[in-house]
C-alpha cells in the first residue's frame, strides 16, 4: 500500500460510518502577534470539536522551535518534525493520534537549528504533505508567534488566516503589526480575529472595533470577527491535567465559546477559487519554498 492509501486507512475517522472523503481539505493557519495569548489551547480545543462534529482534522505543530501542542494533549511522541527534516524518518512516521481521531504532526522544542526552513526543506515538507491531500476536511497549522519568516511561509499558503489577541494593548498592537505585515509584503486582504481571555463580549467586540477602524484607515484589509473565548481558571487546570478545555468541562461557558468557534469555521464560505483546494495550499508552499 503506498503513503497515501495508508494515510487513509490511518484518517478514517470512526466518527464517518460511510467511507466517503470530501472533495477539498480547507487549511487554516491560527496566528497571533504575541506570545501568551492562548493560541495553541485555541487550536486544541477547536480541533477537538470539529472532530467531535465528525470532521477529520490534521494539526500541523509549525512552531519548529518551541513546540507544545503535543504537550497540551498529553501525548509524548518518539518522533517530530525536527527528525523528519533532518531526514531520519519520514511524515508517516512522526504522524500521532489524538483525541477523537486528530492526527498531529508534532514539532520539536529547544532546537534552533529548523527555526528557519531553508527551500530544500520546505521542498521536502511539500512532497511529504502532497501525498496526504484531501485526506482530511481540515488542516490546523498553529504557528509560533511574532513575524518570523515561519510564521509568514505557513501563514500566507494556508486558506484562512485566523489571528488571536486579548484584550490587552500589547496583544491588540502586535496583531495589528502582524496583519500589517502580511498585508504590505505579502497581499494578504482577509483576515479573521478571535479575541480570547475576555471578561465579557462587550470587550471582545471592542478590540474587534478598534481594530477595524486602524485597519480601515491605514491597511487595505478586511477582518471577520470569529467570536471570542472567555478567561476561565478551569482552563489552567485543564492545561495541567494535560486535557482540552472541551473534554474536561464540557458544560462550562468557555467550552461553548469553542463550540460556537468551531460551527463558526464550518459554516465560514469556502472560496470557489482554487484555492478552495488544499492542492492550491501545497502550491503555494512550492512557490515560497523556491523563494527560500
């Protein structure tokens, strides 16, 4: 059985009872200015959700520095994304399962060495992912945070860019900083704010005002607002239990605001483009990789 039919034995999530396989794979790159602002718990518990809803969902950790997301789910991998690139495994082989049939590609911590992909590796990245297309309904890349050339290389090739902030300005500054970014080097016009640790909704749709109104007079961009997630101490002690928010205390206020971010990204329109298609995803790799 070659890479591909094994990965679609591997991705047939019990949650799909008729074998079928969607048509496209919609890939979103979550993303924040700041460090701290609660991305990686964001990427988790959504994932968890959209499997829950019978999706099949792929988080690429593309934090090559200093990864978590495995940590966040309790899992210890042999094998991440540093071995695959240091060619001494393939992606198959460093692919892990999570909770409610997520698949994870982990990355690694504490080594700077991948901090930077060089365009033999992210040649090698492409090939690799290439023969998984269209074996997942969805593709979750959790970035690291900041402006690094990472962060703008998986960003600009995903479908959808979702941008994380707080409340505080620091969170608030740097998101715009990064939408600036890739809006004025890279022609990125859309944009999606989730505005996590928020006391109430009034003050999640206070950053999303203020935002805007920056955006609008100085940056040719558009930005959705996604909704927001509430501070919620149980959300440390999930973290420590190494458990999603959502699985741990599923009738809590913050795991519906997950829920309602996850129906939020089902129903967001799907371009009819082809970049509709995770082909045009891997396309996009392929075009920066030649940059690098």
């Amino acid at each position: 059985m070659d890479q591909a039919g094994t990965l679609r034995a591997m991705t047939n999530s019990p949650n799909r009872t008729d074998g079928t396989y969607s048509s496209a794979t919609r890939v979103f790159s979550i993303t924040s200015g700041k460090g701290g602002v609660g991305k990686t718990a964001v990427v988790a518990n959504t994932a968890f959700l959209l499997a829950k809803m019978g999706k099949r969902v792929l988080i690429l950790d593309a934090d090559l520095g200093l990864a978590n997301i495995d940590v966040v789910f309790g899992l210890a991998p042999s094998h991440n994304l540093n071995h695959f690139f240091a060619g001494d495994c393939d992606l198959l082989s460093i692919l892990v399962d999570g909770p409610m049939g997520i698949k994870i590609l982990p990355a690694g911590s504490g080594v700077q060495r991948f901090t930077r992909l060089d365009s033999r590796q992210k040649m090698r990245l492409l090939e690799a992912l290439d023969s998984m297309h269209n074996d997942f309904d969805f593709v979750l890349i959790d970035t690291e945070a900041g402006i690094s050339e990472n962060v703008t290389y998986f960003t600009t090739a995903a479908h959808e860019i979702l941008v994380i902030t707080t409340p505080e300005p620091t969170a608030i500054t740097d998101a715009y900083a990064l939408m600036k970014l890739l809006s004025n080097q890279y022609h990125e016009k859309h944009f999606n704010l989730i505005v996590n640790f928020i006391k109430n909704e009034e003050e999640a749709l206070d950053v999303y005002r203020k935002l805007t109104m920056v955006a609008n007079r100085y940056l040719d961009i558009s930005i959705d607002y996604m909704g927001s997630i509430p501070r919620d101490k149980q959300m440390i002690d999930a973290i420590r239990k190494q458990q999603v928010m959502v699985q741990l205390y599923p009738e809590s206020k913050t795991s519906a605001a997950f829920e309602n971010l996850a129906r939020n990204l089902m129903q967001e329109p799907q371009s009819l483009e082809a970049k509709g298609s995770i082909q045009f995803f891997w396309k996009r790799l392929l075009d920066f990789g030649n940059k690098g």
